[in-house]
C-alpha cells in the first residue's frame, strides 16, 4: 500500500540540496551528531496519553522522496506535521556485517530541515536475517514480505542501532512492521508477531526511554471487517451491516469474494469467515492485546474508505483501545479504483475524512499518497493525490494546507453536541480565535448567524466578511471569529 524501499533512490535524488553533510558510509554504525527537532510544539489535540513527538499540526502526508524536489514547495507548507518512512533491516544490511545507512540519513535530514517529525516503521524483510525465500516480491525496489529473524538478538541489536542513530534527529517513534495481517507483509503467525514487538518494545524503551511504541498499522480493510465483526459479536447484526455497508460502498467486488456485497446475515458472516477476513481479525485481535499490557504505546490507523466509513471506524477505536494509548492515523486516503468524482467533490471529501478524524481524537493524520506516480503498477490513480505528479497543487492540496494554517499550534475540539445532528465538522481554537470547518449533516442547508468580526468562504479561499451569517451546505466551509465554538453555533437553526 506504501512505497518504501526508496531509500538508495534518496541518496541520490536529494544529496545535492542537504544541508546536513555529517556523512555515513557502509559500514558506519556511528550516529550523527545531535541535533533539535524543528518543531517544538505540543499536539493538537488526540487522544489522551503518552507524546512523544513535536507536532504542532495533525495534518500531513506521505510522499516518494526520489520526487522530493517536485514536492518542497507544499512540504514546507506542512511544518509542525509528522510523517513516516518505512525501512528493512534486509535492505540497509543486505549482508551480515555491512550497513548502509546513507540513504535514510538524507531522509531524516530532509525532515528535520523541513520542520516535520520523521516516525520510523521497522521491518525485517526476507534475507540472511531471517532465512528462507521471498513469496511476494513487489515494485522496483523489490520489496518483500517480512518473516522472524533467525536470531532475536541480533534483531534486537539492529533496533538499538536505529534507535540510537536517528534519535538525534527527533525521531521518537517507532512501529514494528506494517500491515501484518496481509501475508505479502508478514510470513509468520500472530504469535511470532506478538514476540516480535515484545523483543522490539523491549530494545526501543531501554535505548531512549522517551520513545513510543506504534503497532504496525492492521490494514484500512482488516479494519472495516474488525468494526463489523465486534457488532456482530454484540449481537448488533443489523448495525453491523450498515457499518459494513457504508464503510465498504466503494470496495465491494475488488478483491472478489474477500470483501462481497452484504445485505443479511448470512452474507455478513460467511464474509467475516473467509480465510483472509479471518486472519486480518486474528491480527487485529493480537494488536489489541498488545496494546492492552502496554506492550504498545500508539495505535495505528489505515484508512482509505468513503468519509461515512469513519463513524464506524471510532466507535470502534473508543471501544477497544485502552485508556491512555494515542491513537494516530498514518496512513489516509480515498482508495476509488476508477474513481470518477471532480477535482472539487475529492477534495470536499477529503476536507471531511480528515476533520472527522480529527475530530474523533486522532492525533496525527498523513494522507498518502501526498501525489500519484502515473507509473504505478496498477495504471491509474486508485488511490488520489493531493498534488499531480510534477508537484502542482491540486484543490485538494489547497484544502488541506488551509487546514494545516488552521490547525497548527492550535487545540482541536469537536463540535458542540447541540448542533451534532445538523453540523458536521471540527474546531480549531488557538488564544481567542475560534476556526470552524463546517458542513451541512443533511442536505439541507444550516444557516449560522452572523457573528461579529467573522469571516468565512470556501476552505483554501480567501474569507470575507460573514455579515449576513453563514449558509452551510453539504461543501466545507471555513468560519473564524474571536469568539468561543459554542458562542459562534449558540443560534444555530
């Protein structure tokens, strides 16, 4: 679902505009020197719990960085965010002995000097490290699937070595793995997964004590089947169905049988039963418990369904997610294969996937991929970019910078719960001013009354004066004023 494995193609597409030349060669295990995160601000808003980042903006992205020059311009818009880079022990010690750390050095550099908090997702792959023979190998960078190291201590020692060399930049994140309920991610049992973590928990937290621990983010899909099957549990058949139904209006028929059309019970559970359904929820399960002994520290989301999928998603996420873990999303977007909707109506939804989240106490939220590569294998654009392939902002880019001016440095607070059934959207409150994204719950239109000095206009447009109050549509908006959130919607009708 990610590209990474770019890491050699970094070295070479950035090493002209670093400006960090604290060099490493292969073989070098020495770490750089320190040096302070740009961003220094404490999260907006997120569930309650341990933080370990400097993010003073939920929203951010996801991008290839052999095409970081196209993107710097909007990168930069996104100061105070976090991101992520996914590696394998495989690929920066391809032999036992020998590691190139050259090309993540350019990446955590590059983020440093952006302003953006780099997350680390460490993966094994399928080499000298773990034995055996590569079943899925994928994209120009031959990426595998991930199995158990042959020897726990020397996994455990590559971890220390991680964890020391990129600390110093600001990296206080850590996941173990990605998507692990997908074979083409992980070889091994759920079990072998759960004594992964626990060996990687234990390395991470004895080599910075400050550092949290991320799951390895169970897939958008494994998750959709995770919100139906604890309704079903419940005895909740018939809103386990239309959880299912919304969360999945765009995926039915895409993996065949895997995720079919569900109208009774007797379709929901065989769909439940498959066996790949019936894996990504054995995972699924495994990641809760480990967040249930404080093995992990930070639960993370994939998301990539239509925006009437994330009410289901938290109820979900309050229901099983222990008190005190962050939950994070860092990976967010709209999977459409064949997608037709217009530039406007995409970026609309894209404004209400992320406030929704936002809303809903997830702290940090990445949309990917931030643009599409129109050489992908799949031919089209599945899964939609904020910018085109050369770099030139979309309105959907526009949208979710407006968002970042809004958010950064400020507290996210949900809507009042008086106005919950005609308004959907999300606040952000910073000293006295009060930034609303709105839109109408229903179709029809909710007038907010004219508040005095409030501005509003399209979100990622200039705002004009509100004299004559707001008229709310289905279409985001953007409304600010200096007033409290629940003195602007007081009269809401």
């Amino acid at each position: 679902m990610t590209r990474p494995g770019r890491l050699r193609a970094v070295a070479t597409a950035v090493a002209a505009t670093l400006l960090l030349t604290a060099g490493c060669t292969d073989g070098g295990d020495d770490p750089p020197p320190t040096a302070t995160p740009s961003a220094t601000a404490a999260p907006a808003g997120g569930t309650p719990g341990r933080t370990a980042g400097q993010v003073s903006n939920p929203f951010g992205a996801h991008w290839d960085w052999s095409r970081y020059q196209q993107f710097e311009p909007y990168l930069r818009r996104l100061a105070g965010s976090a991101t992520y880079e996914e590696i394998s022990w495989c690929e920066i010690e391809r032999t036992s002995g020998q590691v190139d750390w050259s090309g993540l050095d350019e990446v955590a550099a590059r983020s440093r000097e952006l302003g953006i908090t780099l997350h680390l997702k460490i993966r094994t792959g399928v080499c000298w490290a773990t034995g055996g023979t590569a079943r899925y190998t994928r994209g120009a960078a031959k990426k595998t699937e991930s199995a158990m190291p042959t020897d726990l201590g020397a996994y455990q020692r590559f971890v220390r070595s991680v964890v020391q060399r990129y600390g110093p930049y600001g990296v206080r994140e850590y996941a173990v793995e990605n998507e692990v309920n997908a074979p083409s991610y992980w070889a091994g049992s759920p079990e072998e997964y759960a004594r992964l973590v626990r060996a990687a928990a234990e390395t991470i937290r004895a080599t910075d004590p400050k550092a949290l621990v991320v799951d390895s983010g169970i897939s958008s899909v494994a998750y959709g089947m995770g919100v139906a099957d604890r309704l079903v549990r419940a005895g909740r058949v018939p809103e386990a169905i239309a959880a299912y139904q919304a969360y999945f209006q765009r995926r039915v028929g895409t993996r065949g049988q895997q995720i079919p059309a569900v109208t009774g019970e007797a379709q929901l559970r065989r769909a439940l039963g498959t066996e790949t359904n019936s894996r990504s929820l054995r995972f699924l399960a495994v990641t809760e418990s480990l967040l249930t002994d404080r093995t992990v520290d930070v639960r993370q989301v994939h998301f990539y369904e239509h925006f009437s999928g994330v009410a289901p998603l938290l109820d979900y996420l309050r229901a099983t997610t222990p008190p005190g873990a962050a939950i994070q999303a860092w990976e967010v977007g709209q999977f459409w294969r064949d997608g037709d909707g217009d530039p406007a109506s995409r970026a609309a939804e894209m404004v209400k996937t992320v406030t929704l989240l936002a809303a809903g106490g997830i702290g940090e939220i990445s949309w990917l991929p931030l643009a599409y590569n129109p050489n992908n294998a799949a031919g089209s654009e599945v899964r939609y970019g904020l910018l085109d392939p050369d770099g030139t902002e979309r309105e959907a880019g526009r949208m979710l910078a407006a968002l970042v001016d809004a958010a950064r440095d400020a507290t996210v607070t949900p809507l009042p719960a008086p106005v919950a059934g005609k308004l959907h959207g999300v606040a952000f409150v910073s000293g006295g001013q009060s930034t609303l994204v709105l839109w109408s719950a229903s179709k029809t239109p909710v007038t907010v009354p004219a508040t005095p000095g409030g501005r509003t206009g399209a979100v990622g447009a200039p705002l004009g004066a509100a004299g004559g109050g707001t008229t709310v549509t289905d279409v985001p908006v953007l409304l600010r004023a200096d007033q409290p959130v629940d003195r602007i919607l007081a009269a809401v009708r």
